[in-house]
C-alpha cells in the first residue's frame, strides 16, 4: 500500500523538536515499519534522511494548494484538482497512491485536491481546533475562510482521525455524522521509553542525592509552567535537595527564566533548551518525578505525548488536567492529580513525591502498566493500518473512474 503524507504547517518541520513535528516522524516511520510505502509532502521537510522515507521538496506545490481568499472552498479545491498546469508538480498518476493522509493545517487544501487528482481515500488527522487556537493564542486573518476549510475538510475527508474526544466531537458535528470520525490519541514507543534508571546523573551534572523533578515540552501559555515555578519555590522552602529540569523552549523562555530569578530559585533550575527526541528517554531516566501542570481549560482537546513518555518510563507523575487520559491517570494509583491552577496543592504533590520513594516506586509501576495496556504505539500502528487498508479496499474503483 502506497500512503502519500501531506504537513503542510509551516510551524512543523519535518526534523524539530516539539511534540508536533515527533509526532509527524513517530507515524511516518510507524507506517513504514508495517510495510507501507511512504512518500512525504512537507512544507518544510527538514534535513535529508530526516525520516526512511521518499521527502519531495513541495513548497511550491503546497503553497498553491493553500487559500486564504472567500468565496465557495469546495469550488476552489475543485478547481485545483483539475487545473492542467498542476500536472508537473503532482509527482503521482491517478490509481498510483492508495491513500492520501494530511496531518490538518490552517489554509491547506492539499489533502482534497490531490485525493481528487489522484482517485484516491483522504484521511485527515487532526491535533487541535487550529482556528480557535489561532484565535486565542496569536493572531489570525480571514477567520471566515479558516472556518469554512475546517467544516470542508470535515465533510470530504473519507476518514477523520482525531487525537481526543472533543475533537472528535467537534468534528463530528462540523461532519453532521459520527460515521467515519475515529478517536486516534497520541502513542508511545514502549521500547524507547523505559523504566527508570538514574545512572546518568552524574553525567549530567546533577549529585546522587538530589531529587529531580522535570517537565518536557514547549513553553506555551496553557502549558502552565510558570505555574510550576511558583510551587517549586514553595518546596525549596523544605526541600534544599530539589532540582527541576525544563526541557524544552518556546514564546515564554525569557519570562520563565526572569521569573525564576524572581524568585530566587535559579541556582535549583535547569533550562535544557530545545533538545532532540532521541535524548528524551534519557533525561527521563535520570528524573524522580514528572509534571504536567495544564492551566484550566474548558476544553481540554490534547492528547499529550508527554504524559505518555512520563508513564511510559514508569516515572510518578503530578498532573492537572489531562483530557481523555484523566481515567489512566487515577490520583493515587498511577498518580497524583491537583486542581489546575492551584500551586500550593502542586507544591503539596510534589513535596509529598519528594519524601516518598516507596510512593514514587508504586506510582511509577501502575503508570507503566497502563501505558503499556492503553498507550502502545504498535497497537496503535495496527490499527491505523488496518483503517487505511479498509478505506483502499473500498472506494479505489469508484474513485479511479471519477479520476480527471
């Protein structure tokens, strides 16, 4: 089977180092381990041998696949798919691709006209509502436009992949049908993330009996970091022998940093900056306890990898919200869970980690057995696979003599 993947977010590139661009590689590769044959279109595609797959350079084509301008989308992709002076920049004859997967992106049409171009099923994988994340976050144009692509791509996709229930709701009734819409949450490759050592401290400059806590990921606003500061500033006022490891950058770096020199706490601090994924499993490895401490939110629509790779490494966890992996994460079995935004019931947590260990040690086992019972990447590859075989064996006729 031929799947033809399409990223055209100019905020993903192939090769980075967020959770958004590890996922992207995390399927391709999965894809290519079962026997697919993977082709990437990416807008920015990262450096070559970035993932085993065939990478085309396709910011041209991918950029004339994009609209921003009003008027009926559905006409517009219609137009596209049979313009003629398309045809040099389409590296596939229509029958050639089995299946076209488009990770969903602000403004793209690629997904659509090319499964018109080529007769082929469209899969659309969506990891967040991007046009009220656009507008709540940064700052967005033609919202209209944004929001007719959303309900378009809902509608046409052959199959909607969605990493959480309420994207899952939120596209079913841009849809108008559950049929079709899949709830796919973000997995984990157990044999990467394992249980925890901490023989490489040393290495890493941090003393054997220091307690060290650490988050990973981008410093963004709902990520709660700064959160995380203030009830670490509160331990130190009990635990000296404390360290908390930030991995990872993003728009408010240079705040975090100023505010824990506010407080005092730096000297206790480590910033890592943005690392690869490939040294993640080991700067887990090295940590005591893991934190994710979400802001409120009324819509919590992640499906955080993080959290995965925490319990994945059998890591004690303190979390906020966590969304549909709240029923995995039971507070005081597979971890500790306080209100989101209250900082002293997260200060209390991880004080009560720190003196623990026995309660680190049974936190830390229950959450690896569930990751390995809920979270599996293989068993999630499996099953993509089968649903991308289903969506061939069923329309590849019908679309190939609708081919323009």
């Amino acid at each position: 089977m031929k799947v033809l993947y399409i990223c055209a977010d100019a905020g993903i590139p192939l090769d980075g180092t967020k959770g958004a661009s590890v996922h992207v590689r995390q399927t391709i590769v999965a894809l290519q381990s079962r026997g697919v044959d993977v082709t990437v279109l990416a807008l920015r595609p990262g450096a070559p041998g970035t993932v085993p797959c065939r990478v085309l350079p396709a910011a041209t084509l991918l950029g004339r696949l994009q609209t921003r301008s009003g008027g009926r989308v559905a006409a517009q992709a219609a137009a596209l798919a049979s313009a003629r002076n398309l045809d040099a920049q389409v590296p596939f004859s229509p029958g050639e691709v089995g299946v076209i997967y488009e990770r969903y992106s602000l403004w793209s049409l690629a997904g659509a006209v090319l499964a018109d171009r080529l007769a082929a099923p469209l899969v659309l994988e969506v990891n967040a509502p991007l046009v009220e994340e656009q507008s709540r976050y940064r700052q967005i144009d033609s919202v209209g436009v944004a929001v007719e692509i959303e309900r378009f791509l809902a509608r046409r996709a052959d199959a909607v992949l969605c990493v959480s229930s309420t994207l899952r709701e939120r596209f079913a009734r841009l849809r108008e049908s559950r049929e079709g819409v899949y709830l796919s949450p973000n997995a984990v490759d157990l044999d990467r993330f394992r249980e925890t050592v901490t023989s490489s401290r040393g290495a890493r400059g941090f003393d054997a009996g220091d307690t060290l806590i650490i988050f990973t990921g981008s410093f963004k606003p709902w990520h709660g970091v700064n959160d995380l500061l203030q009830a670490f500033a509160l331990l130190l006022d009990h635990e000296k022998r404390t360290r908390l490891i930030l991995v990872g950058d993003g728009p408010e770096r240079e705040s975090l940093m100023r505010s824990a020199a506010e407080l005092r706490i730096e000297s206790n601090i480590t910033f890592t900056g943005a690392v690869s994924h490939e040294a993640i499993p080991a700067l887990l490895a090295s940590a005591d306890i893991a934190v994710a401490p979400y802001l409120p939110l009324d819509d919590f629509y992640f499906s955080p990898l993080k959290l995965g790779e925490y319990l994945a490494t059998g890591l004690p966890v303190v979390a906020t919200a966590c969304g549909d992996l709240d029923p995995l994460l039971r507070d005081d079995v597979s971890s500790l869970r306080v209100p989101p935004g209250d900082v002293p019931a997260l200060a209390r947590a991880l004080g009560r980690l720190t003196e623990d260990p026995e309660l680190r040690r049974r936190l830390g086992r229950a959450g690896r057995r569930g990751a390995e019972k809920h979270l599996s990447l293989e068993a999630a590859t499996t099953r993509l696979v089968r649903l991308l075989e289903s969506l061939v064996g069923a329309g590849s006729s019908d679309r190939r003599s609708a081919a323009p």
